[in-house]
C-alpha cells in the first residue's frame, strides 16, 4: 500500500493551496483519510479527516478555511486550504485507516509535502 502526497509549496499569506493524496496497491476498502501536519519542534496534528460515508471532522483551527474532499472511494483524497497563514507552515501528511486485500486493517501514512507560508 502507498500513499502519495502532492501540492506543497511556497506561498504567500492569504493565498490558497490544494494537496492531494492518492492511494495505491493491496486495498480492499479505505474507512478514513486524513490529513494531518507537523511543524518543526511541535506534534503531529489531525487537520482533516473524512470517512467513506462522506462525513468530515476538522480541527477546530482550521475550519472554514480548509476543505477536504474524496472520491467515492477515497482512492484520492484533497485538502483544500484557502486564506492560509504563517502559522500553517508545516509537513502535511496523509493518513489512511484501511482494510488490505488480505482483510487486515492497518493505518498508513504517506511521505509528507511541505507546505510553506511566508512572505
């Protein structure tokens, strides 16, 4: 199983970005993704999450300002992040809860993309 992120980048305060996420090899079914982010010296945190059933959860931060979104699926997974902040510079990581096609469920994570903010 992979996960692959795509879309960090370099922009400045108030501008938006769109990550991907998309999920590869032995999947049976996907429960949730998620996306969550590290900045440097701080924990990992959840930002989004969303489950095949189409309900999200957001962190309280960053509601209203991001918006997650799947596929059918949730072979593919997005993170909308509009308006954004200094303060949301970090690594963004995906995260699946998934069932293999062995029907072993386990959680993976993807590589991470770099989101930078800044002026």
């Amino acid at each position: 199983v992979q996960l692959v992120e795509s879309g960090g980048d370099l922009v400045q305060p108030g501008e938006s970005l769109r990550l991907s996420c998309a999920a590869s090899g032995n999947i049976f079914g996907i429960n949730f993704m998620g996306w969550y982010r590290q900045a440097p010296g701080r924990e990992r945190e959840l930002v989004a999450r969303i489950n095949r059933g189409g309900s999200t959860n957001y962190a309280e931060s960053m509601k209203g300002r991001f918006t997650i979104s799947g596929d059918n699926a949730l072979n593919t997974v997005y993170l909308q992040m509009n308006s954004l902040k200094p303060e949301d510079t970090a690594v963004y990581y995906c995260n699946a809860l998934l069932v293999t096609s062995d029907l072993v469920t386990s959680s993976y994570w993807g590589q991470g993309t770099q989101v930078t903010v800044s002026s």
